[in-house]
C-alpha cells in the first residue's frame, strides 16, 4: 500500500494572524509595580475556526495508531479503546478536584482501588501504588524504596550497586542513578542474561537487579527463576520493568518468577493512550518487603467507603503532586474489566502469536540474532544491508512510505543494526500479512529509493544533525534568526 | 468480551498452521511450568455497553465541581475548557501516536510541541522550553537537579510555604544525590520569604540552587522575589510560576530566573481527580545540554523545507543511560497540545482578562470572608490574584470545610500536612475563586462561614 500523508503548506500559529504590537498588560489592583509584566504575552489573537482549522491540519501531518500499524518495539502500540476516552470525560470523572473531600470522591477512589486489586492479580505483588506518572517515574520510586529498606536495614551505605543486563531500557539505568546507585552492565548470552556472569557479579553490594521479561530482544528469560535465587542469595532485590508484561498476561507474573517489586506501563500494556509521548500512567507493584515503603497515600477499603491512608511511617512520602493519572486510570481499569480473566490471556495469546508469525517471515528477509522462540517482539538485523551501503535507519523510512510506522531502531545496541518491531493483539492476520510484504519490498528496494524515503510524507528526510547543532526551540529563537521573520508577519498597531 | 482482538474466520488456526505448531501453548514452552500461574481470579470479560454502566454506576458515587460553590485552587485549576480545545485533543493522530522518533511521520505532534515551547518560552521570559514533564511538583524536582549540575553545595532552598506535597516530591528527587531540600521561613505577617535568611545561607557557600514560587504556597505574590537574583548572585535560581498569573506577572526570566516551570493543568486540561496534568520546565540556553527531557528544535528537510524533530537527544536516557540528565521518557505531549490550543482559542487579551476578572472576584471573596468572625481572610498582607489563605481563630481546618460541605461548599484546601505525627500548626485554608465564581457563592461562602467557623467540634 502506498500512503500519502497529508502535505500542507501550513503557517505556524504565530503566522496565522497579525500579532497585536506591543500594548500594555492590565494591571491588576495592588500589585506591586514592579511586578507587573509591562506588555501583553505575543501571541495571536485567533477566531475558534482558524485554531480548529491549524491543529486539524497539523493533526493530519502525523502518523497514529488509527492512521496504520505502529510497529515500535517494546512500545506496545496497542488499539486505545474509544468507549474509555468516552468514559474518562464523563463530569463524574473529569470534574474531580484532587483535594476535593474523600466522602464526595468515592466513586473515583473506587476506581482506583478496584485497578489496584486486579493489578495485584496481574502481577502477583500484593501492594499497589497508582501515584507514578509513566514508567520511569515508576523506577524511579521503586528504587527509593529499595534504598529505603536497606538504609532501614542498616545495609545501604553496602548496598550501593544496581545491576542491569546490556539489554536493559535505558531508563533503568538512568533512573538508577538518579536513586544514587552505581551501575554495572551484566553481558548477555544469546540475547538473555547469562547466569554465569550475573552470579559473579552479585555480591553483598548488589542492591538490586533490574530485569525485563520477556527482555528486550524478545526472549523469554527461561533462567528466571535461578535470577532469582541468584540475586536473592546475595540478598539484593529483583526488580521487574514491565514494560513487556502485555506478553505474559495470565501466563506468569512478577510474584510467581520472584521479582520483589515493579512497574508497569498502563499506557502499553493497558491500553491508555501514548498522546505523541505522553500522558503515560505508572504502577508500581511491591511484594511483602517492599510494599510499606510504598508512596504515600494509599486507598483503603472499609466496608464499602474508601478513603486516602497516610499512616504509613514506613513509607517514601510523595513522588508526583496528586495521586497518579485518574485520567488513565479509569482508562485502563474499562480495558482490564472488558478483557476479565480469558481476555487479559488471549491478549498475551495473540500478541505472541502474532509477534512469532511475523517474526518468522521477516526472518526470510533479514537474520535473526537470537533464538527464533519469542514473545511480543522480536529483533532482526540490518547488517546485510550494510553491503549495500543501506542502513538500518534508511529502512525505517522507507517503511513509512508505505503507510506503517517504522520499528524501534538501533536499540538494543548488543545487535548490530538492530530492528525492533513489535505488533500486539490488536493487529489482524492481514495487517501483518500487509506488514510483511511491505517490508519485503522495502528491503528489497534500490539503495537510491532507501536513502532517498520517505517520499510520500509531510516532509523529505529531516536533517537532525542541523536541528542540534545550532538549536532552533522557540518562536523566540527563529524570530531572533530571522530578522525578516518581523517583516513576514507583521507587528501591527491594535486595531 | 469487546472486539479488540481480530477474529476474522479461523484467524488463528491459519497462524498456527503458518508456524507449524498445533497450538499457541507451544509458543510459551520456554517459560518454566514452575513459573506458570493457574488463572488470575478475575472476572469474566464485559460487553461494551455493560462496562459502560458498571463504571457509570461507580463514578454516580463521586460529586462533580458543579454540584457544589467551589473554592478549591491550589495548582489545580477548575476553568472552563472551551470545547474545541477537546474536539482537537480527540485527533486520533495526536493521542493514539507516541514520542516523535520519526520525525517525517511525526511532523504534526512536533510542530504543535514547538509551538508550545515557544508559548513557555513567552510567559516564563526565559530563552528555551522543553517539551514537557509530569506535573508541576515533579519539574521543580527536575529544576533542582539542574541546579545542581551547575553549582556546587548540597543544600536547595523552598520556601516553607509551599504546598507538603511538592516539599515531599523535592525531597524524593533529592534522595539520590544526597541534597539536602531546606525550608526558608517565611514572613508571619506578609508571608514573604525571609530574605535575611537567604542571605545568611547563601553566605554559607553550601547552597546549589534556591526556588521560589509565584503565587506562593499561600496564593500570593511575593514582592521579594524581583530582589532574589542580587541575593543569591550566582546561586541558580528557580521560580515556580503559574502560568494564567504569567499574562499579568512580570516573566520571571526578566528578574534572573535560571529556570522556570510550573503547573500547566488550567490551560485546557480538566482536573480529573489530579491527573493527567502538566509539568512545565523553561531554562536558559547555555544549560540546555544539562536540562531533562524532550526537546524539540526547528531544522530543514532534505530538500530545504521547514521541519521539526526531537533533538539533543544526547542528554536523554535512551542514549546516555546511566549518565542522562534524566530517566523521563514519557512525558505530557498530549496535555502540552491542551495548553498550546486552549491559549490559542482563549487568546493573549483573553487570558490576561481572565486573570483580572477572577482577580476581582477573589478580592470580593476576601473582604466577604474577612468580615466573618472567627476568619482572618487574607491572613497574610501580600498582594494576590486569584487565591489567597485565611486563619480559622476557633475551628479546626477540617471541621471548618466538612460544614462548608453539608451545604454544598467546597470552601478550599487546608494547608495542614495530613501525615500523623506532624506537628499541630494554625488552620490555614487555601480559597480560590474560580471564573464561575458567582456573586451568589461568594455571598452563600461567607453565610456558612459565620456558623462554620465557630469553635467545638462538628
């Protein structure tokens, strides 16, 4: 299929009408003077239409779930139910101050707890805190809490040491050190982790080991359990990044393989939509251990009224300024509900039925590093094309003249060339089918059409060399670039 | 069970039979049967119009703003959202899309992303913005981490009026480093910040990095804030600043913020029980490099054409791991595209009206409750715009607003930190007036708070 973007011609906002010339700002009574702004804020004055008229435009010059495939690995680019935007805008949801009383809240901390309670299923950890606002804030908070529990523990001026397999997302370990951890890299073994090397690195200054699993080469860690007994016997905690856990729903969990504690993405695996980068909705997910530091408050049941608990001594305090994404929340808890306990399993069904099926014809156009058993995503390697002077990143964007977006590149960086590519439930046999033949065309095109893609886009290939050597970020910068820029947009007297 | 799964006839089978294997149990033999669970103990799946009602059912538990004379503000706002800001939030090409990697297919996310900068980059007077983070609480942590990648010391100053839950999400966020997140006192009559006491710690030579915030924790503004700069020198300094305050406040980048971020929620995005929100974040170019998260910055295509993409990307945890100036990887585009449309549709003298009007209506409210006995309102004698804090002489905190709330008034937030063991301070209440903010409530308020704010318990 061949796609075209829209391609329009369209002005930035600041571009869409004469700025009104500089006029004072008004003043509101009693201010001091020196603390009022002097002028208006620069920004135009726009009818409803011509606001609505720019974001359409802008909006049709951008690739979304609806618009075709969304192939990004480890993303979990999943269909977003619309009957939750539907539910998540009702007044009784959306008209909820955070600080309003707990007696006229119930329905949302009803919410709220119920997700918790099927979150504590899905992992296998007993303890749930929704307050995290994506993923990375979710390790964030997990590892304060291990800090917690080892400064309690009289262990952590020891226990200063996060270890990670070179395949590890690259928050883990940048939330790491953010917590005051060290890291260390542990080399994998065939795409996994190799227990030999991680049983010599732990030791009693392992605080803990982060893991994802299936990882992300897509492999299913088989040694999960000897991991845990490995790092458990150094007496360091697991740690589980959950960002992968759409392809184990009611198959295993966190608790069962021994994780001590976890995040997890709502935004992937449940459903919530990503909204070009954001909101995400973290979860953090802690067994006995871990599970009194969690952030405080915490919802509690009793009898049928639930309130807000901030008796928990033990606890690390406060990690986002109201109790995680509602928003989101109530999103995933309508996807979790509709799915109930054979649907969550089907989605890990077909998420890996699909992943293999899909894998396994890409895996005739380009090699395979690993073992060809995996979960919701699986690698391939650009390598060959190499020959021919196309790179990995060329491939990509010849992907996306054909209407489906490119898999995540280049990561994890123990595969040369790396191609990530990641399908979940929602996509059909023939969607696949349309996927594969793309991307055999794709590959099999001529160098000059692969660095010459996309042709059919917003825009030809983006020079992000220039972006960041001389950074352009605002209206502000580009006005002080271009002198001319006054002259092309008028500043005119108020009318 | 909703058909999100695709079951086109013998969908399955014909998979299954591509892969040679008789059934999907097969592709799971690599995880060990001791690590295997038997089932969740879930429910059964809903049909779309049964989840609809359950839930329907529940949220027919909670009481929406608009059944209630409101006050509550804080950095959550309760403005009206024009309906177009919705009808393009809708876009299914911005909320179903995720972070803009590729940039060709993306043009449109970034493009708005850029605008949004800009727009920061205007209110706060500061040269560059990045693309957003969570909320407010969690840029000023972000902020301070800045702070202390440009000066040495180990001790941050906030003001001691500061919300507790942004006292706590700074304090989680100096954790790792080992900082330390100190309480400058604040004036008891104004309810500015000790600037004696700025000055005593900044000689110390151990401090990285102050912040302030305008309004302040009370809903005032601090005067002493356009004096901070000469004070700290070449301490960095962070302002935490609201943006609708931002069309009638001096930017603060013009009396030498370092960093400015802020709580972006009241431009176009509902409050939803305190989330999603938005977390705002501008600093000064020349510590970009050091800054967190998204950026996004203007370029050329390879024909010469205008375009956007993310960049310097080098600082960010998918590159620099353990080294990144951040772990963010998510962030709030979807609510930046909010706050970009909503100022857009309201416009620049619309928003400043705003300002004023709910200005006015919050002065009403003061000399309406302050002629309440029992209620010192404004209890400090700072300027303020839309909210400010009164002192119950007699009752607590939370029996003052339980009474406010038989009668149909949520009257504000108490400034009390909820944690036991903390101890026992002034009952101070944070009250807002909003733009629905009706003569009739202001009046309805100080009724009720003549009886409220009597002494002995509810």
């Amino acid at each position: 299929m061949t796609y075209r973007q829209a391609r329009w011609d369209e002005p930035s906002v600041w571009d869409l009408s004469a700025i009104p010339g500089p006029e004072p700002a008004p003043a509101v009574p009693g201010l001091p003077e020196r603390m009022r702004r002097k002028e208006r804020v620069l920004w135009p004055e726009l009818s409803e239409l011509q606001v609505l008229r720019h974001y359409t435009r802008l909006s049709q010059m951008n690739f979304g779930i609806e618009s075709g495939p969304y192939a990004l690995g480890s993303c979990t680019m999943k269909y977003n139910p619309r009957v939750s935007e539907v539910l998540a805008r009702r007044k009784g949801a959306a008209e909820l101050h955070p600080n309003q009383p707990e007696s006229t809240v119930q329905g949302a901390l009803e919410i709220l707890w119920r997700l918790e309670r099927i979150l504590a299923k899905v992992t296998g950890l007993p303890e749930i805190s929704l307050q995290p606002g994506a993923g990375a804030h979710g390790e964030y908070a997990a590892l304060l809490m291990v800090r917690a529990y080892f400064l309690e523990h009289g262990e952590l001026e020891r226990r200063t040491e996060v270890l990670l397999p070179d395949t590890a997302h690259g928050t883990n370990p940048a939330s790491a050190s953010m917590a005051g951890f060290t890291t260390r890299e542990i080399a994998s073994k065939d795409g996994c982790v190799d227990l030999d090397a991680l049983k010599a690195a732990v030791s009693d200054r392992t605080a803990c080991f982060m893991l994802t699993n299936p990882n992300t080469a897509g492999l299913f860690e088989s040694q999960i359990l000897e991991i845990a007994e490995t790092v458990h016997g150094a007496g360091g905690m697991l740690y589980y990044d959950g960002a992968n856990l759409n392809a184990i729903l009611g198959i295993t969990h966190p608790g069962r393989m021994g994780f001590d504690v976890a995040h997890l993405n709502l935004h992937k695996t449940f459903a919530t939509p990503h909204g070009g980068g954001g909101p995400g909705a973290g979860v953090l997910a802690a067994g006995e251990r871990l599970g009194p530091y969690l952030p405080i408050p915490r919802i509690v049941k009793n009898g049928r009224k639930f309130r807000l608990d901030y008796d928990r001594p033990k606890s690390i305090g406060k990690i986002k300024s109201s109790y995680g994404n509602f928003g989101l929340d109530l999103r995933a808890y309508a996807f979790a509900i509709s799915h109930g306990e054979a649907g969550l399993q089907h989605v890990a069904r077909r998420s890996v039925l699909n992943s293999n099926y899909l894998g396994q014809r890409l895996g005739k156009s380009l090699p395979r590093p690993f073992r060809t058993l995996v979960k919701h995503e699986f690698l391939l390697s650009g390598t060959p094309l190499k020959a021919h002077g196309v790179r990995t990143l060329d491939l990509a964007k010849r992907l996306l003249d054909e209407g489906i977006h490119a898999p995540t590149i280049y990561f994890p960086s123990i595969v040369d060339e790396a191609i990530m590519i990641e399908l979940p439930e929602t996509e059909s046999r023939r969607d696949l089918d349309e996927y594969a033949a793309a991307f055999e065309r794709a590959v099999n095109d001529t160098p000059e059409h692969l660095h010459a893609a996309p042709q059919n886009l917003a825009v030809k290939r983006v020079d992000e060399v220039r972006a960041a050597r001389e950074p352009t970020l605002s209206w502000k910068d580009l006005r002080r670039r271009t002198p001319n820029h006054e002259k092309a947009a008028p500043v005119s007297s108020p009318p | 069970m909703a058909r999100w799964i695709p079951d086109e006839a013998g969908e399955e089978a014909g998979l299954l039979a591509a892969l040679g294997i008789p059934s999907v149990e097969a592709l799971f033999s690599d995880v060990p049967k001791k690590a295997r669970i038997g089932r969740l103990g879930l429910s059964a799946g809903l049909e779309e119009p049964e989840v609809v009602a359950h839930i329907d059912k529940i949220l027919e538990r909670n009481r929406p703003l608009s059944k209630f004379s409101n006050f509550l503000g804080g950095r959550i706002s309760s403005r009206y959202v024009p309906a177009a800001v919705d009808s393009i939030l809708q876009r299914s090409e911005f909320y179903t899309s995720y972070t803009p990697y590729q940039p060709e297919a993306s043009q449109g996310m970034l493009r708005v992303l850029f605008e949004f900068q800009s727009l920061w980059v205007e209110l706060s007077g500061l040269d560059a913005a990045n693309a957003s983070l969570y909320d407010g609480a969690t840029a000023s942590g972000e902020a301070m981490l800045l702070c202390r990648r440009l000066h040495e010391g180990h001790r941050f100053l906030i003001p001691a009026s500061l919300p507790w839950e942004e006292k706590s999400v700074l304090r989680n966020y100096a954790v790792g480093p080992g900082l330390l997140v100190e309480e400058v006192p604040y004036d008891p009559r104004t309810g500015n910040l000790d600037l004696e006491f700025v000055r005593t710690a900044i000689r110390s030579h151990d401090v990285f990095g102050i912040l302030a915030d305008v309004p302040n924790g009370f809903g005032h503004v601090d005067e002493g804030l356009w004096d901070l700069k000469s004070l700290v020198g070449d301490v960095p300094f962070v302002v935490s600043a609201d943006p609708l305050a931002l069309t009638v406040l001096e930017p603060p980048g013009n009396y030498g913020a370092d960093v400015v971020v802020g709580e972006g929620q009241g431009f176009g995005i509902a409050p939803s029980y305190g989330g999603p929100l938005l977390g705002l974040f501008a600093c000064r170019k020349e510590h970009l490099r050091l800054t967190p998260g998204r950026i996004v910055g203007a370029t050329l295509d390879a024909e010469g054409a205008p375009a956007y993409a993310l960049t310097l990307q080098t600082r960010e945890q998918h590159i620099r791991r353990s080294r990144a100036t951040s772990n963010i990887c998510t962030n709030q585009s979807l609510m930046a595209v909010a706050f970009v449309v909503y100022a857009s549709l309201v416009g620049p003298r619309g928003l400043a009206a705003l300002q004023v009007s709910i200005a006015e209506k919050a002065r009403t409210l003061a000399s309406a409750l302050g002629a309440v006995e029992g209620v010192q309102a404004p209890r400090f004698e700072a300027p303020y715009l839309g909210e400010f804090t009164i002192e119950l002489k007699q009752a607590s905190g939370d029996t003052f607003l339980d009474r406010l709330r038989r009668r149909r008034i949520l009257g504000g937030i108490s400034l009390a930190d909820p944690r036991p063991g903390v101890p026992p301070a002034p009952a101070r209440i944070l009250v807002a007036a909003t733009d629905s903010t009706t003569e009739k409530d202001i009046q309805k308020y100080a009724r009720a708070a003549r009886a409220a704010a009597a002494g002995g318990s509810a």
